[in-house]
C-alpha cells in the first residue's frame, strides 16, 4: 500500500522563520502528516520546486499545497518585495492548478516580527 500524507509544505530555507513555521504547523496540520521542502526562496526557483510537488503527489497522494515565502528574503534580495512574493506565490498556485487541478493550495507569507499571513488569490 503506498503511504499517505495530505501535505506537501514549501518554504525558505531561512533559519529566522523555522520556529514560527513549526509553530505554525503545529497549529495546522497534524503532527507529522505533511512533507516538507525547504529551499532558498520558497517559490522563487520554480523549477525546482514544481518537481518536489509532483513527487509527492505520486508517492503520498498529497492534495493540498502550501507555499510560503517570507520578507527580508535574502534569495530574492532588493527584488524582494511583498508585492513580488505575493505574485510570485500567486503564479505557482496557477502551476500547481494547472497540473493538478482540483488541488488545495494556500498562500502563506510570514514576517520577522512573527505571524504567518495568508496571501489572497
């Protein structure tokens, strides 16, 4: 029987954000029931990214996706505006739909100060 998760979670790599994205997890989804990729940018490296999503899906049957992006994001350097993060997570959200429609995806963006936001669609 192949094993089953219900998430696949994409976020930078930045250690600032691991604690309140573990915190976050933990508020969220349950307790080790989720893959999680992490990577310099979050989303920003699509084509890394977008292959980590497809193995999922094929390996655990995953059906929602969260991606997240942070400010301050070295990755993206002075390009790294909220404005930017937020259409770049928006244009990954299209690509995961279009390869797998029907999928969840949620759109996160976290602050160094704390708190993780939703992004709207």
């Amino acid at each position: 029987m192949q094993p089953q998760c219900d998430v696949i979670v994409v976020a930078c790599i930045d250690f600032r954000f691991q604690r309140a994205l573990d915190t976050w997890l933990a508020a969220h989804i349950k307790h080790g029931n989720y893959d999680r990729v992490g990577i310099a940018g979050g989303v920003k490296n699509w084509d890394v990214v977008m292959p980590q999503i497809t193995l999922a899906k094929q390996l655990h049957n995953i059906r929602r996706v969260i991606l997240i992006n942070h400010e301050d994001c070295g990755a993206y350097g002075a390009a790294g505006t909220r404005e930017k993060h937020e259409a770049d997570l928006r244009a990954a959200r299209a690509a995961v739909l279009r390869d797998f429609p029907g999928m969840e995806v949620d759109l996160l963006f976290a602050r160094l100060a704390g708190g993780i936001e939703r992004v709207g669609v």
